[in-house]
C-alpha cells in the first residue's frame, strides 16, 4: 500500500494504526511459528588453571570408553577391538572374550559401562560394531566379568539395515533406574535414517537393562515405528549423560560442519536432523534454509564452528568447586575441555575450562564425582582439582 501526502490526516492516522495493530499481532504469535535464536557459536574462553590431568595409564591408545568399578578400577576399550582392565595402580591387562569386531573407520569396540549393581550382578553393557553380512551395524551387548574373563555374552540390540559405510556407528551407553539408553549415528545415510522410525540410526533407545522393551516407550503400538526409539533425527550422538539432580537425559552429537549440537533428550521428540540444523555441507553448501524448525527439537546449544564433541561427564562443585555443576565435555578437533551449564530457560552457557590436551575421546565421572578423561595417543588420565 502507498501512502500520499494528499490523503486526508486522519486516513493517514488510521493506516498507521492498522500497521502498528498488524505488526503487535506478528511478534505475539512469531514465538508460536518458530523457536527463538538457540546459544550457541563459539564458547567463551576461560581456563581454569586449578585444574590437572594426573596420567593413570598411557596402555590404551585410542580409549573410546571408560567405565569406573565399585573398587575404583578402570574398564577402558581401544577402539581396535580390545578391553583393558586398569587397577588402581595403572597397570593394564587385557580381558579375554569379545566377539568379533567389525573395526573400520570410526567403528570398532566403543562404548562401556558396568551395572550399578556390579558386585551382586557382574553384567558390563557394550556398544560395539558387529559384523552383518557384508557390512556392519551398531550393536548392543552385555557380558559378565569374571576376573580377566568375559562370559555369557549376549546381543541385546543389533541394528537393521547393515551398511559398508565406515561411519557415524553413534554409540555411547547409560543405565539408570533398570533401564539402558544407548544412540546410534545416522550411519552416513542422513536423507533416509534419522526421519525415519521404522529403521535404526540417528537415534536414542530406551531398553530394560535385560533388553525386553519397556511398554511405556513412545512408540509402542505404532506399527510404523521401532518400539525401541525414544527420540530421533539425530546426527552422530558422541556424549550421553544421565544428571541425577535434575532427572534429565542430555545429548551431543556432531554436526557437519558447524552445528554441533547439545540437546536435552525428551521422550518421543525430534531433533530435527537433517530438516533443521546450524551447521551446512563439508564442502560449503547448504543443507537446509532452517536452523530451527516448528514440531522439532532446537538445541540448547551450538557449536560453530565444529568442535568434535567427545565424550561427556556431569561435574559437581563438591569436588571441583572450580568449575561449579554442569556438564564437561570434550572435543576431539581442538583437544579442550568444555564446561556447558544448562539454564532454566532451556539455553546453555558453554566455555573453555582447559585446552591443548590432544583429541579427547571420553570421559566418565566416578561415583565419588572424580572424572577421568581418554585422550588418543596419550591414554587414561585423572583430572584433579
């Protein structure tokens, strides 16, 4: 509409308040049509100089998981396809009874965690890459431990839809109250995997720590759907972490370049990937106009440029007052530790508590709030206050 001067003043008055009327509607109801700008970008720069990496064993080179014992002993996997028990001391020997392993590219023997009952029930749970016809899926499998021996090994998950492709296995592990949560990557298949319930990748599950499905997971009874999933259109989860204080399930996975993604997991909700992301192509492309999208999941905070995320442990200020509570994270591309603290209005503040460490691939905290870190090539180290 054009507006001239030979218009009556009171036309004039009356089509100004019909705009400004128009416009007050539009930002009433844009909260409603999309999500609000997400944290994110570059995390603050603070280094916490209290802090300390104490080396407990330079044996496992490349320590994908960690798993802490009652006794204070270490289950530690190399992504080769070995498991390494470490003692209090730091020496290493090697477990015996793995199947076998399906060790290209980023899959191989990866995640690990011991039942919180390990000393009435010696069950330890395991994400693996399995070996499927001419390729591999990710798998899920417990075994108990007798001494240096592993027996009873059982599948309790294997995915569908086995591939060659080398990447984006996912896949971190985390019991809490008799269930298993565990991820599985979009397996380098982004088009068809992560939007898609009924086939495994770019997905979190939800099992009893037997396996059996719980009949309230959000998909039971839909026919088209794996009754499993508890979230999806997810990337590569990377970190997974159960925060007891708060009740929540939190998140990372990669991103492509740029958009790494921190994300507070909710039963039956999709985060988007690939209709919605921060990040674009490898090669400089775009993936998608959206960063955000209505009916999916925006995180609560992004990383761009990428950071690699690896590995994630919940902090407490009891035993690092330092750093107060949050969530530690690692970064394989810039060898860091992250500090991320959720805020109550869903965001997440993120900065860099401790930098030139080398690729950091795990990490886990004690049931005494102590965390250990896997660096590759360097080992297993304590991180002291």
């Amino acid at each position: 509409m054009r507006i001239t001067t030979d218009l009556p003043r009171f036309k004039i008055h009356q089509v100004q308040l019909m705009l400004t009327l128009l416009l007050l509607a539009m930002s009433i109801f844009l909260p409603v049509m999309a999500h609000a700008e997400v944290s994110g970008g570059k995390a603050t720069s603070a280094p916490d100089s209290s802090l300390k990496l104490e080396l407990v064993s330079d044996v496992v080179q490349v320590p994908w998981g960690i798993a802490v014992l009652p006794d204070g002993a270490l289950l530690v996997t190399e992504r080769s396809g070995k498991l390494f028990f470490l003692d209090q001391e730091g020496a290493a020997r090697q477990i015996a009874g793995l199947p076998d392993i399906w060790s290209e590219g980023q899959g191989g023997l990866l995640d690990v965690v011991v039942h919180p009952d390990f000393e009435q029930v010696p069950w330890v749970y395991f994400s693996y890459s399995k070996p499927v016809g001419n390729g591999s899926h990710t798998a899920i499998a417990r075994a108990k431990l007798y001494g240096e021996i592993l027996t009873n090994w059982e599948d309790l998950y294997i995915g569908s839809d086995p591939t060659r492709k080398t990447q984006h296995f996912g896949s971190r592990l985390v019991l809490h109250d008799g269930y298993l949560f565990f991820t599985i990557g979009d397996r380098g298949n982004r088009d068809v995997n992560p939007q898609d319930l009924s086939r495994d990748g770019g997905k979190v599950y939800r099992l009893h720590d037997d396996g059996r499905v719980p009949k309230d997971n959000p998909f039971v009874g839909d026919a088209k759907a794996l009754s499993a999933v508890w979230s999806y259109g997810h990337r590569n989860p990377q970190g997974l972490v159960f925060e007891k204080s708060t009740g929540q399930l939190w998140l990372h996975e990669h991103g492509p370049r740029g958009g790494d993604e921190l994300n507070l997991i909710k039963a039956g909700a999709n985060y988007g990937w690939p209709l919605a992301t921060y990040g674009i192509n490898y090669w400089g492309t775009s993936i998608t106009d959206d960063k955000t999208l209505q009916g999916t999941q925006a995180p609560a905070w992004h990383w761009t440029p990428s950071i690699a995320p690896s590995g994630m442990a919940v902090v407490n200020n009891t035993r690092y007052p330092s750093l107060g509570s949050g969530l530690l994270v690692g970064s394989l591309k810039f060898g860091e530790l992250h500090l991320a603290q959720p805020q109550a209005d869903g965001s997440a503040t993120m900065r860099v508590v401790m930098s030139d460490l080398g690729r950091v691939r795990s990490l886990v905290s004690a049931t005494d709030g102590t965390v250990y870190v896997g660096i590759t090539g360097s080992g297993v180290f304590r991180l002291q206050p």
